[in-house]
C-alpha cells in the first residue's frame, strides 16, 4: 500500500489524517484476515521512525523527500524518483513477495506504477479525490499536472476502486478509463464509532 500524501498512523484530524488515513489503516487490518501482509510506504517526517507496527503483519515504512520535510502541497512529482529508489531498497529486504499495489492518491498512484513495472504486479488506484473535481471547484487553480497524471493512471492500472457511481462515470467519461476496471466501493462505517443516537 503507499499513501504518499498522508502518514495513516498520524492522528486523526491533523493537517493530512482525515478519512483517507482511517480507510487505510481499516483496509489494511481487514486484509490481514484474508492472509495478506501489508507493507505500507509512507512519507516520513524526520521525527517519527523509519518503521511502525499498526499490527503483526501491517508494517508502516517511512521514505523521505530529498530535502526530509514531510509532505506538504509542495510535493513535486519530480521527487518520485528518489522516493522510488528508496522503496527499492526497501522491498528488497522484505520477507514476503509483492503480490498487488494499492495506490491511494495521484501521487502515491505515479509511484505506485513505478513500482508495478520494477516488480511486474498488478496495480489498484483509489483516488480519494480528483483533480477535475478540484478545478472545477476552484477558480483560477492550475491543476494540469494533476489532471493529466490521474489520467496516465487511469490508462495504466489494472483496478480502479472508486467510492460512488458518479465517480466511476467522471472516471469512464472524462478520464478515459476502460469501464471494466473500476469498481465502486462505497466507504464504509464503523457503527461502534458513529450511529444515529
């Protein structure tokens, strides 16, 4: 898993732990009962370590940005390619085959391609927002870059999970993403934390 523009073990409600994070960490839990290991590639911070446990078997890694500030809407996509020779690194030491990427966020997809061609793996993408929705949203916001990565992505990615059925058609119809790819998951609850009482 990579999750390049938030660190999910952040605590919730700080500048970039929203509901990204918490969905990220749930998945990964969930998934240890399916049997997967989970690595998960972060942006570090130069405080926190470079490794955190979320549970045995979900191991969170910290790479750092050349100049080691931790993320923030400066993140250039030209830092990829030191990011990615870190994570190299990385998964040569790790005990367990890469068997899938799961991206989430553009940022973290373009990495996760590089890492899909490195070991020849599928590659899943959740956006969690987009960049057209954005633009459109925003006046004056030069998003190109964003925009045209996203649509890379979309056109070089085995799965696409998208959270509604809107999504999936800006998707399909404005991204060019082949329809048989994307998948809508609605985001789920946890009913211990929020009900209607």
């Amino acid at each position: 898993m990579i999750s390049l523009n938030n660190d999910p073990t952040e605590e919730l409600g700080s500048l970039h732990a929203g509901g990204q994070a918490k969905y990220i960490v749930e998945l990964g839990k969930n998934l240890l009962f399916h049997n997967f290991k989970i690595l998960l590639i972060t942006l570090g911070d130069g405080i926190k370590g470079t490794h955190h446990e979320i549970a045995p078997g979900f191991d969170v890694y910290r790479v750092m940005r050349m100049d080691g500030r931790p993320y923030g809407y400066d993140f250039k996509v030209s830092e990829i390619s030191s990011i990615f020779d870190q994570c190299k690194q990385l998964i040569a030491t790790f005990e367990s085959n890469i068997t899938v990427i799961f991206s989430f966020y553009w940022i973290s997809g373009l990495l996760g391609l590089k890492l899909k061609n490195h070991l020849s793996v599928p590659h899943v993408i959740k956006f969690c927002s987009l960049g057209l929705y954005k633009q459109s949203a925003m006046e004056q916001a030069d998003l190109t870059e964003r925009v045209s990565s996203e649509r890379h992505i979309c056109h070089n990615c085995e799965a696409i999970v998208a959270t509604t059925n809107v999504e999936k058609r800006t998707l399909v119809e404005q991204y060019g993403a082949p329809e048989e790819i994307v998948r809508v998951i609605a985001g789920g609850i946890d009913l211990t934390l929020f009900n209607t009482r």
